[in-house]
C-alpha cells in the first residue's frame, strides 16, 4: 500500500473511532491503539506533505500558530436572543407568538442553554472550511485552526441532501473537569484563575497556539443548520440531520405544543442541569416551524420567534459545623468551612450528607483568608447562605445574624500556630494570608513542592501525578524532588496503595506495574533536559511564579550567580522587585534549600542557561519600558520581545505608572488599554513599533 492509500486509510479509521466515541459513546478501540494510529498518520503526512488534507484528523492536535485572527463578515448575522427571568415574561412571549401568527397552530421547541461563547461553522462540500467567534454580531474572529482541535467537530461531513455551501451553529464551552484542571494549572504557576468555565472558554478559543488549544479539551454542542437553500422545514428536523450527519447535538431538546408543557420543561430542567458535564444558565425556547419563524422576522437586535429563560443562581442557607486549616505548597494557610443542611444541624457531622445546591451536596467551602472570616462576622453555629460560583466552586456570601439568638454560636478563632507541624504562622506585612515558615519540615509544604517540581510547566514529569507523589511520599521515597532521581526499579516495582480523596468519597488504587515504572523513569531521565528556567520554576521560590524564572535565568544565566546575588543585584533585574529579592535571599539562606540544589546539579539537572544572549540591534529604545499585549501580524510575543530588549529597550509584566509604552496589537483586553489611557501611558500600534526602530 502506497503512502497516500495508507494516509486514506488511517484517516478514515481514525474518523470512525472518533465518530463512535462522540457521537455513540462506544470506545471500539483503547486509547494507546487510537494514539499509535494518530501518530503513524502525522508520521507518514510529515513524510509525505503533498499527501495531507485540511481536514486531516491530525489537524485536531494542533500545532499552528496565529498571529492575526482575520475579521470575518457573518454570511447570515448572529443576533442576541431576548432575556426572562419569570414566568410571566413567557407568557407574554406566547401572547406576541399568537397574535403574529394570527391564531395559527404552531409548536415550541425547548433547548438547554449553555454557558460559552457562540460559534459558526463553515462547510463547503462537506468540508469544514472556518470557525468564527460571534463577535458583535455581524462580524467575528476567524478561530478555524482552533476549533479544528474540537474532537468532537467534523471536520468532513457525509450525509444525503448536504447543500454545496451551509453553516452550522453552536456553543464552544470547557467541561467542568477540563476548567478545573486548568484552574490547577494556573494557580500552579501562580497565574490568575479563570472566573468561570465561559471565561475558560473563550481565552482558550482565542489563542495564538492551537496546540495550547487542544490541550484544554474544549467541545461545543450544534443547535442551528443555516443554508440559503430550504432542505428542512422545521427546526425539529434540522436537528435530527445534524445529529444523523455525526454533529455534537443535545440531546436534552424536546418539542412541545404549548407554553405550559414550555414551563414544565423549564422546572424539570432546573435541577437535572446540575447533573450536566458543563455549565448551564438558562433555556432557549423557539418556534419549530421555518416557515413561521420567517413569518414572526426579527428586530433590530433578536429573533420574535425565540427567547431566553435564565435561572437564577441558587442560593441555600446551611449551617457552619466546623473550619479546617489546609496548608498549601508554599506555606498559605486557607480556612475552609464544614457545612451541613440545616435540617441536619442534630446529627454528628460525619453522618450529614450537606447542602444539596445545583445538582451536588457540598459539605466544603473556602473561606479565603482571616480577613474573610472578620467581613463576613461568622461563627461556628451560625446560619450561612451558599452558592455555587460559575455552577462550580462552592461560596459562603453572607450570614443569617437573626438567627443567631436560637443556637449557641462560637466565634472562628484563626489558629496561630501551623496545624500541619506547629510552627509558628507568619503575616507579611501588605498580605492576607498567613503562612507557614517552615518551609524545609512541613509536610503538605514538602508534598506540595515535589508536585510543583513534575508539573508540565516546570519539568513535565507528565508520567508522574499527585496520587503517585502521594504514595511515594508516605513511604518516605521521596520528600523532595532530588528524591526523584534516585528512584529505580528495585524501589518502585510493586508498590501500591489505596488513597482516600475526602472530597469524592472514593477510593482510589495506586499500582506501579513494569510498565508504569519503565514510564516514570523515562520521564525522570528526560527532565534533566528541561531548560534552566523550568528548573527556576519548579523550585518552587515563593513569588517566582514562571515569568519571574524567565527573567532571572535570562539576567544571571545560572543557579549558582542568582544564589551568590545580593539583595541590590536582585532589584537590578528589570521588574523584580523587593519582596521577590527577599524571597529568593530567604530561601537560599536555608541549609536544606542549598542542599537540595546541589543535589539537583549532581543528578545533572540544568542548572544554567543555555539560551543564546540577545544580539545588540541598536540603543534606540535604551531607557524606554514596554508592555506587550493583543495579537500581532509580523511578531509573536517572544519575537516582539527579543526586538525590544535587542534595541536596548525593556519588558514590563503589567501597566504602572512607570511604564512608558503599550504596545497593541488586535483583539488586545480592554483593562489594559484604558489603565493605560488613565495613567497616560504611550500606545502604540506595530507599524509604529516599527518605525521608532527604523
């Protein structure tokens, strides 16, 4: 079989795998096959470029970077729906349907409304050819090799009646695991977390490198067919095509005949939506027949034949049992509140099953800091009121004071001592939280930064996780990442263990079979290869979050001069300031710090840089700082960079007072331009970046 035929081959296997699994929810393959047939595809499409096609199931890996996403004019504009909160509202709607339809007869149909971003979708003889953001509704950001990463899209279509040209619509969203993971992520690197998984969403969906992109596990659920030629005559039927042609369609849909039946699927779906894979916010109710709907036309803004229900978010009181003290990676110490229902406020807080709130019982909720606890004036006993916040992350947002006469409540005393191992907590001065000093002997401190050391932005120990960490730190393996590397088979074959995770209930077993082992210490070995900056990173110095590891690898170039430098040395390093300084004198003034260093050099990590210095261009920007933002059309971020700094210019992370110039290019955040705009801040566009440098 030639290159090409296997190419053909591989590629219509892969689809039909894909197909089942999506569209079917039957894996007719395991999931290392699927891997070893997409990876001898991209190996022969690598080989044989002439031979790959555009909607080649590799193009869900991504890989392409975008500079600029073209702004693209909708073929058919993609206007808002009207929005309700109640019952009577819907009525109202019913009424206006009646009376535009002058009496006729005409069915509803009911979908779950999920909370994304909306997206089109473009074929051309079958072929998915662009993905557009909404935009304002007119025009949108061309997004095609980004949404090509959804698994799953099709990105060829075979079905009967398939109109030469005809776009389908639908709402990109990140499943709460995914959104979860990444948040994870995030705070890893000490970046900000998402708010919420639409937020999630619509970052992921606008990033220049597609690989990132398919990295977040982003779906999208179709719910609109658009064609200039009229094949269906109802929404009910364009539906039942989508699905048929292996389109990701709810299935929560119903037709319905009256505003009532409407009304009872609002009720039925206001709690089993909880139940759901992502986030929901609302029901979109439409008229099922075409014909009616180009009866009822539009405003200026929205659709007569369609309209929103929205659910309020859901908010339960819940009695406060108990606070717990958890101690993070780097010493933090958060207050977390054990609920109940208030119906179980008599039984022992081991048998209560907690607050049923949009679809989970929650007996967990962060309280933040001491700060939270003195705002919100809550004590053990006390009446409080929860929410999920984005459907996910459990939140106390107030306390019921009037019930406080009824029960015996004791206030929430902030411990001064950590709970892990007694030290002595700490408050610098400027911060909430409190901390733990003992970074070298706690152990969640110590757990914590070996899982900090494996994690993919650091040394991407990606055959390692948190529940093997686990294992080998209670067995006393390893307690800190030179641990890791002297691991061997001897010590790691036929290990296990049954880890308890408090939040789920489960059980979870742990077995390091031979080929989990040969992983691990193949992963092992590969770290060592990790650019020095990883290696910065993964020490896990409070406040050198991944930007502050670039930076400092890149001025002082090795480990041994940035523990040798001194304080001043320290805050000469363009946006490091004095706290980071502190930090870093701190943590290498610790004998056990030095050590573990030492061992990490002997192990052969990196340990310097080995990236090659900046070649001088010129001194034109020499004294001049510049904030880098938005999407750019002859540079990607690290280029603009590197530009910069070669003109002896400087990078800042963040818009102060003592930046001199913004650097904009497309669709950059709103914040920052108009901080920029009050501090009266430069703004630059890139051709006129170009011209300061001639």
């Amino acid at each position: 079989m030639n290159p090409e035929q296997r190419i053909e081959e591989l590629s219509r296997q892969i689809e039909h795998y894909n197909f089942r699994y999506y569209q079917d929810s039957v894996s007719e393959i395991s999931d290392f096959d699927f891997d070893k047939l997409l990876k001898e595809l991209k190996d022969l499409e690598d080989k044989h470029p002439e031979f790959r096609k555009s909607d080649s199931p590799t193009q869900r890996v991504g890989g392409t970077i975008t500079k600029n996403f073209e702004t693209v004019y909708h073929r058919y504009p993609m206007l808002s729906l009207d929005n309700t909160y109640n019952e009577q509202e819907l009525r109202n709607f019913d009424d206006r349907v009646r009376r535009g339809l002058d009496g006729e007869a005409y069915e509803y149909i009911c979908e779950l409304k999920f909370d994304g971003i909306s997206l089109s979708f473009t074929y051309e003889n079958g072929v998915l050819v662009r993905g557009i953001t909404r935009g304002d509704g007119t025009r949108g950001d061309d997004i095609t090799n980004n949404v090509k990463t959804i698994r799953s899209l099709p990105l060829r279509v075979k079905g009967e009646n398939l109109p030469p040209v005809f776009e389908v619509r639908g709402e990109g969203f990140m499943p709460f695991s995914s959104f979860q993971k990444l948040n994870e992520d995030m705070d890893t690197l000490g970046e900000n977390q998402y708010a919420n998984p639409r937020n999630a969403a619509s970052g992921s969906f606008k990033l220049q490198d597609s690989a990132e992109t398919a990295r977040r596990n982003l779906d999208c659920y179709l719910y609109s067919f658009l064609s200039d030629d009229i094949i269906f005559n109802s929404h009910e039927e364009s539906l039942l095509a989508l699905k048929s042609w292996g389109f990701n369609v709810s299935p929560g849909w119903r037709k319905v005949q009256t505003i009532d039946e409407v009304i009872e699927y609002i009720h039925e779906w206001e709690e089993k939506r909880t139940t759901l894979p992502l986030a929901t916010d609302g029901i979109v109710i439409k008229i099922n027949s075409f014909e009616q709907q180009r009866e009822l036309g539009f405003t200026a803004k929205s659709p007569r034949w369609a309209i929103s229900f929205k659910y309020k978010a859901e908010n339960k009181p819940a009695i406060l049992r108990s606070v717990n003290y958890q101690v993070g990676r780097t010493g933090a110490v958060t207050p977390v509140a054990n609920l109940s229902d208030v119906s179980e406020r008599d039984l022992d807080y081991k048998k209560v099953k907690g607050v049923h709130l949009s679809g989970t019982r929650v007996k967990r909720a962060t309280l933040h800091n001491a700060n939270e606890i003195l705002r919100l004036d809550i004590r053990i006993g006390d009446t409080v009121f929860v929410e999920k916040s984005g459907e996910i992350i459990p939140k106390i947002t107030g306390v019921d004071t009037e019930k406080r006469s009824q029960y015996i409540t004791q206030a929430v005393e902030f411990p001064t001592k950590c709970p892990e191992c007694g030290s002595e907590l700490m408050r610098n001065e400027g911060e909430v939280a409190f901390f733990c000093p003992n970074d070298s002997h706690c152990p969640p401190q110590l757990k914590g930064r070996i899982e900090h050391y494996i994690h993919r932005k650091a040394m991407n120990l990606d055959s390692l996780g948190e529940g093997k960490i686990e294992l080998l730190f209670d067995l006393g393996l390893v307690s800190t990442p030179a641990d890791l590397y002297d691991l061997t088979e001897e010590k790691l074959l036929g290990l296990e263990k049954n880890i308890f995770n408090e939040e789920t209930g489960k059980t979870k077993k742990i077995s390091f079979r031979e080929k989990t082992v040969e992983n691990i210490l193949k992963g092992i070995e590969l770290s060592k290869t990790a650019p020095f900056k990883n290696v910065l990173f993964g020490l896990g110095i409070r406040f050198v979050g991944a930007t502050v590891a670039d930076k400092l690898a890149s001025y002082f170039k090795s480990i041994d001069a940035i523990r040798a430098a001194s304080y001043d040395e320290l805050t000469a390093v363009p946006e490091i300031g004095g706290r980071i300084a502190m930090s870093i004198e701190s943590y290498f003034s610790v004998p056990e710090n030095q050590l573990l260093v030492d061992r990490l050099k002997a192990a052969g990590v990196q340990m310097e840089s080995n990236e090659k210095p900046v070649e001088l261009e010129s001194n034109v920007l020499e004294g001049k700082t510049f904030v880098i933002s938005g999407v750019f059309e002859n540079f990607d971020r690290d280029e603009l960079k590197i530009k910069i700094e070669a003109n002896g210019g400087r990078i800042l992370s963040g818009v102060s007072g003592k930046l001199n110039f913004l650097l904009a290019g497309a669709n950059m955040g709103p914040s920052k331009l108009e901080k920029a705009r009050k501090l009266g801040v430069t703004i630059l566009s890139e051709e006129e970046f170009l011209g300061m440098i001639g």
